[in-house]
C-alpha cells in the first residue's frame, strides 16, 4: 500500500494496519521444508554488494 502523499502518521498508520488485516494470509512453511525457502531469491548480484 502506497501511504506516501498521507502526511499524518496516525491516520497513514491506520490505513497501513487495515491493508494489512485485509490483504490474504502469508503461506506457512512445512515442517519438512527449508527455512530460507519463501524469501524472495535473487537472480544475480555484483560481488561485493549485500543481499537484502
């Protein structure tokens, strides 16, 4: 949700937590996969610049 042109931080708050009761569970992980495994993976990346 993009709350940049709202200037008020409780009324920008309010609208982010509403989004974010709206929006759709995040899947769980299964108890056999990795940890790591829904993080978003990168495709390649420059040496010597960090990941996230």
């Amino acid at each position: 949700m993009n709350t940049k042109k709202i200037t008020d931080r409780t009324e920008r708050k309010k609208l982010k937590r509403a989004a974010r009761h709206k929006a759709p569970a995040k899947p769980k992980r299964g108890s056999g996969v990795a940890r790591g495994s829904l993080k978003r993976k990168l495709r390649k990346m420059a040496q010597g610049t960090r990941k996230r």
